[in-house]
C-alpha cells in the first residue's frame, strides 16, 4: 500500500471524530433565571441579560439562560427561595435581602462602614470571602458567584431634612440588610420594601425615606418627584456585591467548560456594572439637582451616632449567631488592613486632589 495514502489516512482519522466528540463535552443546556430588580433598572436588570449572553457566547449558544425581571416568575425577595427550591435554576439578588433567615448573609453584599468595591474584591478573591459564602449558601441548595458591584451608594430621599440623630425618631425609613437594625437604633422605624415598591409608598405617605442605589437608578425611579433632600453618602453600602446564584444540583450537573464560562461572565460583571454607575451617576446627579433635589450630606453628629451603633450591633450579632462572628472576624480584619493601606495613599491623593480640582 502507498506510504502517502496511510498517513493521509492516520491524519484525516481525527476530523472524523471531532464533531460528535464535541457534541458531547457541549451538550445543549437550558436556563431559567431570575433578577430581584424590575426592567427599568437597566444597569442592575441589565447585568444579568449581559451574563446570560456572555455565557451562550463563550459556550457557542449551547448553554443558554433565559432571563427574567423580578415578579415574572417570583417576587424581587423570593429569588433565593426560588433557586433553592429548583423552581428557577438561578438568580440574580444580594445575599442581604435575606438575613430573616441568617444575618450571615449580610456581610456578602455590604456591611455599614464596611469595605468598598475594591476591598471588597480582594477579600473575595483572596482574603477567604468567596469561599466563606459557598460555605453558607451551599446549606441552602445554592452556588454563588460574585457578579456586579454598584460602588458606594446614595444616602437615600427624604422629605425632611435630617439635622440631627433626634430627626431620625420615627422615621419610616425604606432600607436594606443590616442597615435596618442601625437605624432601628437610632430611633427610625425602617421597613425592606422591593425595588418596584419604593416608588408608590413614598409618594402614599407609608414612608418617610427610601434608599436604593444612586443617581443612575433614582432618577429612572423619579424618586425627586416625591422626596427632594438627597444625602450623602449611604454609609451603610461603601458598596453593594450582587450574586449569580445557581441551584446545587444544576450547577453540579454542568460541565466544566459551562461553569468555567459562568465564572468568566460573572467576573467581567463585577467590573462593568461599577464602571456603568461611575459613568452614568455623575451625569444624573446634575440632572436631579436640576429637577430640585437638594443636595444633602450626613451631619457629622449622626455619622458618628451610626458608627458607634454600628459597632455595638455587630457585637450583639457575633455574641447571638456564631457563622456571623466568624465571617465578620475574617471581614472585619481584612478592613483593618484596606483601610490602613488605603488612608496611606488612596486617600491622601483623593483629600488634596478633589479639594484642588473644586477650587479652579
């Protein structure tokens, strides 16, 4: 036999098999997932239609993941429950949305005075934080996946200006996580309302305030239309981590290429949807001191009055909940270096230069 027609044979052997071998490490894979936030929130909405279509991108559309505002499938706060119950296979949320099941929740999506979206990074990354929340969400049929940050928030609207700690007595006050409690001890009386909820309850007078995330997503809400005193800054969020959250078993039964994909998608939106807000917020913020929102930032009394409550509430948690101390001894070390290395050159470059360019 000719030599020429045997190795052409030996080389041609491989393409034969190619196709079915790939068929089979790719196999078509159908999604169902869910965001806690309403359509109109484009940024927040939009970071989980950007994952989906990064995924069926880097699988060449073979894992595909339809997506879902909040209330077409559940409610905005039921995603966990949704996802852990199989009923969707995933979800876009915070972790502190549900902290009426375990306060160890709250510390994966922002803690007051806490670390901002870099710090927060870094401890997910490297300092343990990721695997400290898969130790907690796998009790509860879940993996999640870091994807998105908003950077550090708004303080929220308010109908009255707030002078002092005594202006917060009584205050109904819309609020997320922990912050809640915070504020319960400094005298206001917050509520957690869903995104597409806030909007109706202020303008009805069932509360006084309502935070969300900043100007971007505020002024599609036109919350200055109901409340014009808008603070600064919202301490208890320096930044807000979202999560892709999948089912257990779901996420087990994919192959690795498909969860490697999920990966690479969550970890460019943690990134864009930062990046998003810093471009975006600046501009709405004009706009709505346009449209009358008075500008407002947090009397010094009342920081101060929320730092020390703040310490306290993390001490009563830690004694009552013993994952929550020890995801906030993990936590609370790692802000003790940020904040050290940060004060050195983050902030010494921020305090002369933003003070330098606001006086030209």
């Amino acid at each position: 036999m000719d030599r020429r027609l045997i190795l052409g044979a030996a080389a041609a052997a491989p393409v034969a098999f190619a196709a079915p071998a790939l068929a089979q490490s790719m196999p078509e894979v159908r999604w169902r997932a869910q965001s806690s936030f309403p359509r109109v929130f484009d940024v927040l909405y939009g970071t989980l239609e950007r994952v989906a279509a990064r995924v069926a991108q880097l699988t060449e559309n073979r894992f595909r993941i339809q997506v879902f505002p909040a209330g077409e499938i559940v409610g905005g706060l039921q995603v966990l429950d949704a996802v852990q119950a199989g009923t969707i296979e995933a979800g876009h949320t915070a972790s502190y949305y549900y902290i009426g099941k375990d306060v160890a929740f709250a510390p994966f999506t922002a803690m007051s005075f806490g670390l901002n979206f870099r710090q927060m990074t870094a401890w997910f990354r490297h300092g343990g934080g990721n695997q400290l929340a898969n130790d907690l969400f796998r009790e509860y049929n879940i993996h999640g996946i870091t994807a998105g940050d908003t950077g550090a928030q708004m303080g929220g609207w308010f109908r009255n200006e707030i002078r002092s700690v005594s202006d917060l007595n009584g205050l109904k006050f819309r609020i997320t996580g922990l912050a809640g409690q915070l504020f319960t001890r400094l005298g206001a009386a917050p509520t957690l309302i869903a995104p597409a909820d806030i909007y109706p309850s202020l303008e009805r007078g069932v509360i006084d305030a309502a935070e969300f995330v900043g100007p971007h997503d505020d002024e599609r809400a036109n919350y200055v239309r109901v409340a014009r005193f808008y603070y600064a800054p919202g301490f208890w969020e320096p930044g807000a981590r979202l999560h892709f959250m999948s089912n257990l078993r779901a996420w087990n039964a994919l192959p690795d290429l498909y969860k490697h994909a999920l990966e690479v998608a969550c970890a460019e939106a943690d990134s864009d949807m930062t990046s998003r807000y810093d471009h975006l917020n600046p501009q709405a913020l004009r706009r709505l001191v346009a449209a009358g929102a008075q500008l407002r930032f947090w009397p010094r009394e009342v920081l101060q009055a929320a730092w020390n409550a703040n310490e306290a509430l993390n001490a009563d948690l830690a004694r009552q909940n013993p994952r929550f101390r020890t995801i906030m001894e993990s936590y609370t070390a790692y802000r003790g270096e940020m904040y050290q290395w940060h004060r050195v050159v983050e902030n010494s470059f921020d305090n002369f230069a933003f003070g330098a360019a606001a006086a030209r």
